[in-house]
C-alpha cells in the first residue's frame, strides 16, 4: 500500500520505519524543517538541547527498548527532580524528605500527620473530581499548598479546581527516600540526541520525507486522494482548518539562561539536580533544565520554561474538550483518516506509550 503519514516525530517514525519494513511505499510530511516533532534537539557543542523541554526515556516494555536500539545507543541516566520551596529544595516526586521537611517531623510522626491531613473534609467550593480535590485526598494541605498548588496555577493559568482531575494521575507519593524520579527497568537518552534518533528511523528506501509542509484541509485532501491510507498525528483542529472549533493545548515558552551574566551563573549553578521545579509564585518559571548535566556532556546550557504563547503541547482534557476531540475523531475517521499520537489522538502520553501504541497500530497493516 501507499501510506501518508502527517508528523515526523515519535510516533510518526516509528510507524513509518515498521510500515516499510513491511514493504508498503510511505511518504511522511512534516511542518518542521528536520525530523523529531516534539522531541526534536539541537546539539550545543556536545550537549543536546531539547527545543520543548525534556524528555526523559524511561520503560519496562522490553520489545519498545529493543526497538530504540535498532536506531541508536541509549546511556543510562538516574533521573531526579528538586523543586524550590520555602523549606529549601526539596525531592520531587514527594518522598519521606519531602513530607519530613514539610512537617518538621520525623519517620513515622511525618506520616501520621500527613494520614490526618489526607483525613480533613474538603470544602464544598472545591469540585470533587478536580485536581485540587483529588490532590488534597492524595496528599493533604501541606504538601499540595507547598508542592502542587501555585505550580498548577502558574502550568495551567487557571485555578487548580477547574484543572482536569486525571492530572494528578501522574503524581506519586513515596514514603521510602529514595528520590530516583522512575522506577522503570529502562532510565536513559539516546547518545547524540532524540532528533538523530527519529531520523535513524526515518532512513529507508520505502521512506521518503518532506519537510515544510503545513497541516490542513488542503494537504489532507491531496493525500486521501493520493494514497491508499493517511495517518494523522497532527491535532485534529490543524488538519482540517479548526472546523468544529479549536481544541485547547498547554503553551510553553523556552528560554536559554545566558551564563555569562554573573547573577544569572551563580543561580543556575545552584540547581541541585539537571531538571528543577519552582512552585511558587515569586518565581515566574515553571521549570529548568540543564541539559549537560541531564546528559552527562561538557557544553553547558541551561534553560528555563513558563507558560506563554509557545509550542502547544499539552492536551487540555476537560469534558467540554474531549466531546470536541470524540468529534473530530468520528469526521476524520469517516474521511478514512486514521489519529495517532499525544497530539493526534489528544492524550497526554510517555515515548514509551507513544511508541508501544504506534507499534501495535502497525502492526494491523
């Protein structure tokens, strides 16, 4: 068969490369001008920069592991994140340093009190399936006004009660001390970066690339008149001109922190782990990176995220959204398009997810 898919990032190639390997002619568009979609780096001496913040890769899928190897050399990384609180830094994920600090108590006396926090009733202005009710179960007062609230507010621009509450899905509590971020078997980034990675698995003959092309109506109707099968993982509202309405994604802006300003150096080099959180609001920054440590290379860089007017990358997933999205889903699939990705089928979704679900769609061809 002929295959258009619409993205050249992780799930894009990834589905590009097993489809050809199964001898189907593929062609892939991409509005950027080299492959990665959001994955996408640039290389800084021999440091790899992310342009939309980083990525870590993580897995226990032992098939997608070995997959990544066909296209490049992974190194092992132990991944940890401190975020900066009025209690100094402090390990995120929450763990047992987390919840002493913040108590001002020790081992077991720290977790009674946080079991008793987790106990107190909630408000009837809070809703009950928000991320603020459900963090407030999960964690209590404390921990959430320290760790969660104001870096929601700050992520999100709106009030934690009106966030979705399958947001606070991806926040743990561990009660151990150990401060590793994942527990996976696989912790690791690719040597040379993730941008070299997808463009690996973009090199075949059955492959061929073209960059600089604009999602929309227009180039969806070329393609469903050219080819045999057409595979989105563009959001939906792009591919087709925002034909029902727009759907909403988080925005992010980026920003390089510039080391030769003397302050700006000495507070950057204060960071006590490769990626930090701020979750307060007498910081206007949401995150920071620094790449070289993240990637244990000599160039430094240092970057720095808040929300803005950016890259859109995170899939707002109210119900309002979501009845949006269904709509599109059933147009696009009615025109014969098939939706794949974080942004294609509107999730908020790991590489390894990512990769594992572009695997099994290929494997239906």
């Amino acid at each position: 068969m002929k295959i258009a898919i619409i993205g050249a990032g992780l799930t894009g190639a990834t589905l590009a490369i097993e489809l050809a390997n199964k001898g189907h002619q593929i062609l892939v568009v991409e509005r950027e001008g080299t492959a990665g979609g959001h994955v996408l780096d640039e290389m800084s001496g021999n440091t790899p920069v992310s342009k939309f913040g980083p990525h870590i890769f993580h897995t226990d899928d032992e098939q997608v592991m070995q997959f990544v190897l066909r296209f490049t050399s992974m190194k092992t990384i132990i991944h940890r994140v401190r975020s900066y609180t009025k209690f100094g830094w402090l390990p995120w994920p929450i763990n047992m340093e987390t919840i002493e600090k913040i108590y001002n108590l020790s081992g077991q006396h720290a977790l009674n009190a946080l079991e008793k926090d987790r106990q107190v009733e909630i408000a009837d202005t809070t809703r009950p399936d928000s991320f603020e009710a459900r963090a407030l179960k999960q964690m209590g007062r404390p921990l959430y006004d320290t760790m969660l609230r104001d870096y929601t507010l700050k992520q999100w621009g709106r009030h934690p009660s009106f966030v979705p509450g399958e947001v606070m899905g991806r926040v743990r509590i561990k009660t151990g001390y150990n401060e590793d971020f994942f527990s996976d078997k696989y912790v690791a980034e690719p040597v040379g970066g993730y941008t070299n990675m997808v463009a690996a698995m973009l090199n075949h003959q059955n492959i061929h690339v073209e960059y600089g092309i604009l999602a929309g109506t227009k180039i969806l109707t070329t393609l469903l008149l050219s080819y045999d099968k057409v595979i989105s993982t563009a959001p939906p509202d792009v591919i087709t001109n925002s034909k029902f309405g727009k759907l909403d994604y988080l925005s992010v802006n980026f920003g390089k922190v510039d080391t030769t300003d003397p302050r700006s150096a000495m507070i950057v080099n204060s960071w006590p782990t490769a990626v930090v959180n701020f979750p307060t609001t007498d910081v206007p920054f949401t995150r920071g990176t620094a790449y070289h440590r993240l990637n244990n290379t000599t160039t430094p860089e240092y970057v720095i995220e808040m929300p803005g007017s950016g890259e859109e990358l995170y899939p707002v997933r109210t119900e309002a959204q979501l009845a949006l999205h269904k709509k599109y889903r059933q147009w696009l699939d009615e025109c014969g398009v098939v939706s794949a990705g974080r942004l294609g089928s509107f999730e908020y979704i790991d590489m390894h997810i990512a990769i594992r679900k572009a695997l099994d769609l290929a494997a239906q061809f």
